[in-house]
C-alpha cells in the first residue's frame, strides 16, 4: 500500500522538481526550406494537438537525524498525454490536457485509485510566452490530484521571451559550436522557490538548459540552504515547431544543518508520439470544480446512512483495512466519512478497536480517521483515549498526536491537553503540551480569536513551573507555534542557569523565522559555555535569516576548532559550510578540521561543504 507519509513525501518530491513555464505552441505554416537553417520560433494555434509519452523517475533521501529518521523515497510515473490548443489568440491560450495508461509506483508501490483519477481530463490557461496561469480540474480530483497533475505539467519547462534578442532572429548555421549560439537568462519558480535558468540555442531545432542554485528560496524549513543544478534539452520537430523531445535531469540538495538533509535527483523525457489526436471531441467541456486544498487521502461524499446503516459499515470496514494491502488511504477516509455520518459513530469505533483483534497498523491507521473526522464526538474520543486507564499508553500517545491535526479544537479537548500537560506521566504530559503548541499555529494562522489566550498560557507554564524539564517541554512549545510575537518572550531563557532550559530556548527560537531571534542567538553564543547548547544554537542559526552572518561566522569558526561534543561540532560545521559561500576565508578552517576529525558524518558535512564551494 501507499502509505499517507509515503503519498506526502512523494508529492513534495513531485513539487519540489516542478518548474514554471510549458512551451506547447505549434506552427505549421513555417516553410520547410526555412526551418532547416533558421531557429524556430512558437506561436499558439487553436486546433493543434499533440499525443506524448512521458517518463519521470525521482528519488529522495531525507534524513532529519535520530534513529529511524531516514526516508528513502522513489517515484515512478508513466503515461501518455493528450493535448490539444482549445483557444488560441495573440495573449493568450487555453490547452486541454489528458493523461491516459497512468502507472504511478511510490517505492514500488501503486494505488489504481489514485493512477484512474489522474486520468481525468483538465485545462490549462497559458499567456502567449507560455506561462500557466491558471489550471481547471474535473469535478472529484482531490488537491492531492490536483497539485500532481499541475506538477506534472511544470515539469517539461521552457521559458521562451515573448519578444527575441535580435541576433536570435538571424538565421544560426546548424554545425556552429555552441558557445557562438545566442542564450538567454530567465528566472523561473518552482515550488522550491526562484531559480536561475540559462538558455543555450545549440542549433535551429535544439536548446540546451540549465538551472543555476536558487536566488529565493520557499519558507520550507525542509528546503533550508537547498541549491539546484540540472542539465535539460529541448529538440524540436522539424517540420512544425512543437517539442519533439525532452530530458530533465536534475538535483536538488540542503548541506544538512542538524536539520533535514535532503538530496533529491529527478531525471524525465518527454517524446512525442504523434499528432492531430482526437482535436474534436467534448472531453474538456465539463464545468471546472473549485479549487481543493492539499489533501494526504482523497475524499468522498458523506454517505447518507442511518444511526444502524452507518455502524454496521463501520464494523464490516475495519476487517477490510486490516487485510488491505494497497490503497488503504481509501478505506480510511470511507471511515472517515463514517465517523461523521452520526455523532455516535467515534464512540462505536472505539468500541470495535477494544472487541476486534486489529493489527498495531490498523490502529495506528484509525487514529487518523478519527484526526480526519475531527468532529466535536470524534475529539472526545481521542480525549477518552488519553486519560482512560483501559488504554495503553501507546494508544494514549497516539491520540494526543492526532489531536496536534485539529483545526477547530473544542474546549473540552483543550481542557484535556491542558490538565494532561500538568499530569504526572512525563511521556504523555509532554507530548500533550506539545500538541497544544502545534494547535496554537494552527489557530493562529485561521485568526482564531482564542489563540492569544493558548499562548499566554503556554508562556505561563515556560516561566511558571518549577519542574526544570516541565519548563523545557513548554519552551519547546512556544516554539511550535512558529509565532515570531514570542521571540521576546523566549529569548530572555538564554541567560538561564540551567542549559536544559537554555537548549530548549535555543532550539524553539530556530523554529520562529525571524531576523530578531537570528540576533539573540547570534549575539549569545559567544557567552554559551554548554557544548549541547551551543550545538542548539549552531543548528538554529542555519535555519534562520541572518542579515550579517560575519560575526556568526566568527563565533562558531573560532568554536568548532576547540569543541569536544561531537553533535556540537555537527552542528556548527554545517553552519560554517552554509554560509561559506559567502564567507570563503573559512575554508581552511574546514579543511584543518578534516584532517583531525574523527566523526564520519561530521567529516562527510565538510567534504559536501568543500566540493559544493
């Protein structure tokens, strides 16, 4: 089966490799003598349709430290793709597009139900240079479908001025070495964020690309520091000026900062098959459906079900997830939708996980519908979970973390989390307060009006408790609120007398994404005496924006030279080796440090830092 994890990390894999620009015009009133000697250029004409194979296999490797950590994914796509120009006119163009044989594997993986979906046609409205501005969907994609058709799309890029250099309309004789072609510089995006892109003219029918590291990157803290390089070619029919063929090959990477390592490579062809392919028919007439957000699983309709319909579905359904090897994700969300049919659903299901002999997947899987229903009875159902004596503590832990997924808890689950974060089970009482940080971003980013209420009080439990672990864990916190507002009331624990607090303060500012906390952390660690501190600190400065890293850098070269704890030197080579672009006279620090360093993976941080720069 595709597990959720596997579907997200597949889908930013997908995202992270997408580009901006499709170039699918089509001339065919070109003379045939011309195009043998002269560049093609591309205008769009309504009725030309095109029919490709396309080939995409990625692979990412992300590692966010800790054991278990490492995630090895490999995405495999197939397909054909149908295009046909619906309208065309001087600014702009609708395409309609269609995939057909679909074979998506995640990790050898696939889900026919996911690979059916991808089939359904849709539109995308292109200006003249070739730009998607908008994309329209059939009704039942969910935003998962949809976010990977959009990307497939962007994938194949070519991003072509709309007005040509005038020594690129002079005709190019096709035997010129191809450091006398005309080329061109374009910044183009992708969900990564705004790359540089350098266009090569090798020959009228042949363009070469490549990407050149990003000059503005997503706030993904999973794509902190991340470069790209790629080497593409476009070769163009000969005959009519639309894409005869295309490779994409390309990699992506973060230097790892103690923080996700991610190094992904993608590499996809594009061929053309042939053209004049089914222009006329009704299959892109359908009403677009409104935008979908993200979604891990797809949806489905409620089902309108009696009280007793719907229990007698939920007790059939739980034997058919638990034996169900592919495509379990469906099976979750039909739960799902169970368990909002009728507020006594949650309490049935509970009832079943306690009576039924269920796999520890199956229930792990469980507690996520419960997260997806999140319904006021399926919150109390989680919430029983937590403080009942007749369930584990794993099952206890596991219904917390679901709770972290609500976006409109109730205040009786909030009750809960809070009595639980004062418990005496360390675990539990943790992984509760926790939560109830995760839940403030949340709130804060829908404007709920009772986020600042949730906040204060999390400030209160950092500052109030006399547990030294207790304070570290609503320190921790803060920090998942991801709320630069509380940059000044967490900095202040970095003057703390206990490093335990001072760490927690050092990691949680790293989470918060502002200039502010990068100049606490930076103007602190020069007095920081606690190698795990420093190590915290070294590890978040890497995640965050400095506007002068010079006396960072100064700090932490002079440190690393003399630091004994090995996480500590991890964390501040990988800093040093971020920023060495910039700072090049550090260098020598790293290559002295290889000759002595005794750690493997600190010495592998220097030798990536090194060879990248």
């Amino acid at each position: 089966m595709i597990s959720k994890k596997q579907i997200f990390l597949a889908l930013f894999l997908m995202s992270v490799s997408a580009g901006l620009l499709w170039l699918l015009p089509s001339d065919p009133g070109v003379n045939e003598h011309s195009m043998q000697n002269d560049p093609h250029f591309f205008r769009w004409e309504a009725g030309a349709s095109q029919r490709y194979q396309v080939t995409m296999d990625s692979s990412m490797r992300l590692n966010t430290l800790g054991a278990g950590a490492n995630q090895n994914v490999q995405v495999s796509f197939r397909s054909k793709l149908d295009l046909v120009t619906l309208e065309a006119d001087q600014d702009k163009a609708k395409v309609g597009m269609q995939l057909s044989d679909v074979r998506v594997t995640i990790s050898g993986q696939s889900d026919p139900e996911m690979n059916r979906m991808l089939e359904l046609p849709f539109r995308v409205k292109f200006s003249a240079g070739g730009v998607p501005n908008h994309f329209e969907f059939s009704e039942g994609l969910t935003g998962q479908e949809q976010s990977m058709l959009e990307n497939i799309v962007r994938t194949f890029t070519v991003s072509m001025p709309e007005t040509m250099p005038d020594s690129m309309q002079e005709s190019i004789p096709t035997q010129s070495k191809p450091e006398s072609q005309p080329s061109w510089v374009a910044t183009e995006k992708n969900a990564s964020g705004e790359y540089r892109a350098t266009y090569q003219r090798i020959s009228p029918t042949q363009f070469e690309k490549s990407k050149d590291n990003f000059v503005a990157l997503s706030s993904s803290p999973m794509l902190n520091k991340a470069t790209i390089t790629s080497k593409e070619t476009i070769q163009l029919n000969e005959q009519r000026s639309w894409i005869s063929s295309m490779t994409v090959d390309e990699t992506l990477q973060t230097p790892g900062k103690q923080g996700p390592t991610l190094h992904i490579t993608n590499h996809a062809n594009l061929d053309f098959i042939a053209s004049n392919v089914s222009s006329v028919d009704d299959r892109w007439d359908f009403i677009a459906a409104a935008a979908q957000p993200i979604l891990l699983n797809p949806t489905s309709a409620k089902p309108k079900l009696s009280p007793e319909q719907a229990r007698q579905k939920l007790i059939a359904e739980l034997p058919l997830l638990d034996d169900a090897i592919e495509a379990r994700s469906k099976h979750i969300h039909t739960l799902k939708d169970l368990l909002q049919a009728d507020s006594s659903m949650p309490a049935i299901l509970l009832e079943q996980m306690q009576t039924q002999d269920l796999s520890d997947r199956t229930r792990a899987d469980l507690y996520l519908a419960l997260e997806l229903a999140a319904s006021v009875e399926a919150q109390a159902a989680l919430t029983q979970v937590m403080i009942s004596p007749e369930w584990s503590t794993r099952d206890a832990m596991r219904a917390t973390v679901a709770l972290a997924g609500i976006n409109d808890p109730s205040a009786e689950t909030l009750e809960v989390l809070w009595n639980t974060a004062y418990a005496e089970q360390p675990q539990i009482s943790n992984t509760a307060t926790y939560t109830l940080g995760s839940i403030g971003s949340r709130m804060k980013a829908m404007n709920n009006p009772d986020y600042p209420a949730l906040r204060d009080n999390l400030i209160s439990g950092a500052n109030n408790n006399s547990d030294i672990q207790q304070r570290a864990t609503f320190i921790y916190a803060l920090g998942n609120t991801r709320d630069p507002e509380v940059v000044p009331n967490v900095s202040p624990f970095l003057d703390n007398d206990q490093p335990a607090i001072r760490r927690a303060a050092a990691l949680s500012l790293g989470l918060m994404s502002s200039e502010q906390s990068a100049e606490e952390l930076a103007s602190r660690f020069d007095q920081e005496r606690n190698s795990e501190v420093r190590g915290a600190m070294a590890e978040s400065l890497t995640r965050l924006p400095l506007a002068d890293s010079t006396k960072a850098m100064a700090s932490i070269g002079k440190a690393v030279q003399t630091e004994s704890n090995e996480s500590a030197r991890y964390a501040m080579v990988n800093f040093i080796g971020t920023n060495l672009a910039e700072h090049p006279e550090y260098k020598p620090v790293l290559q002295n440090l290889a000759r002595t360093e005794p750690s493997k993976r600190v010495r592998q941080v220097i030798a990536d830092a090194l060879a990248t720069n």
